[in-house]
C-alpha cells in the first residue's frame, strides 16, 4: 500500500463514519491501527468534523465534516482534471 497524505487518511475516517460507525468499523475502512485511529479520531472531535455518539457509542461524520468531505473531493476532482490537460 501505498503512503497517504493525513488529508487523504482523515477524508477516509470521515467517509467510514458518515452515517455512523464503530470505531472498529472505521478502522477497517480506513486501514488503520488501532493507535493511529485514536489519535485521528481526537483530533477530528476537537476540530468538530466528527461526533460521537455516546448512547448508542458511534461516531458520526458532523455537518462540517461533510462539507471539509465535498471539498476534498471537488479539488481531487479538479486536480486530475488539471494534470490530464497538462
């Protein structure tokens, strides 16, 4: 596998927990260790990009992740647009 940027790793945390997931499922989707993942999820709970969800114990992409997810995805988008014309 091939090394990710933090961007990249952070946009497939978000994409895991978009609807809510366990940490356990993040993991698996974002191919990460379990000590990469706590500190990432931290991270993401501080900046308000992910919630967690005690009651029920999930973690749940926030409004502000999802946008930060659009965005992403529409310069990845326009960056291949880019070095395709290039």
């Amino acid at each position: 596998m091939k090394y990710r940027s933090r961007t990249e790793i952070v946009n497939s945390i978000l994409n895991a927990a978009n609807g809510g997931a366990t940490k356990t499922k993040i993991m698996y989707n974002a191919f990460l260790s379990y000590n990469q993942l706590k500190d990432y999820l931290s991270i993401l709970i501080e900046n308000n990009l992910l919630a967690y969800l005690e009651g029920a114990k999930i973690f749940r992409t926030t409004e502000k992740g999802l946008n930060l997810l659009k965005i992403h995805n529409e310069m990845a988008e326009l960056l291949h647009i880019t070095i395709k014309i290039d």
